[in-house]
C-alpha cells in the first residue's frame, strides 16, 4: 500500500493516537519535537490550521494579502467556536513587509508572546 511505498522510498512513517477521529496533534508536535523538528509549517487547509489553533498550538501567523476581492472563498480557518470578538485569538503584530502589489503581515499569538 501507500505506507510500505512510502517506507520503501526512505521516508519514516509516523502513526500517531486519534483524538476525536483526528491525528493527536500534541502526540504529532511531541514526536516532531523528539526528532528536532522546533519549526511546522502548517497549510493544510482550513480544518487543520482551525484544529492548530483551537488547540493553541500556534506561535506565530503569516499572511498575506493581495490587493483583490473575491467575495465569498475558501475558508482560512475552521470554526474556532467564537462568537464575539472578544473571544477571537488576538495578534500581535511584528512585521509588514510590501512584495510588489501585496502585503506581507506576520504576526505571534499569545503562544509566542512569551
């Protein structure tokens, strides 16, 4: 199957616990950070990057915005559960960086503010 190609090819493959029909993703950072990996790129789509940050398991956002609007789109997070602003996870602000047309905002939640 995919998994024996995949161990075939020389990549290690990693099975982790399931935490309500979705990868552990504390067991996955753990494993991660057991073989040195301090730094997880995460684009996987609005479900997973919603499931990073409700488990706040997020230090820092990049983002980037083009001058363009789309109306309706893809979602760039899953449903956080927040109902009022008070409630959304806050940013804080480190850079803003123009790259021609667009802009460039990275920014560290509460998890990197420390």
């Amino acid at each position: 199957g995919r998994i024996q190609a995949l161990e075939a090819s020389g990549a290690t493959v990693l099975r982790f616990p399931r935490r309500a029909g979705r990868i552990d993703l504390f067991a996955l950072l753990a494993a991660l950070f057991e073989r040195g990996v301090l730094i997880v790129l995460v684009e996987g789509g609005a479900a997973l990057a919603g499931s990073f940050v409700r488990d706040r398991l997020v230090d820092r956002v990049i983002g980037y915005h083009a001058p363009a609007l789309l109306g309706a789109g893809p979602p760039v997070l899953g449903d956080l559960g927040v109902t009022t602003l008070r409630e959304a996870a806050r940013l804080t602000v480190c850079d803003v960086t123009r790259l021609g047309p667009d802009v460039r905002i990275i920014a560290t939640t509460d998890a990197g503010n420390g």
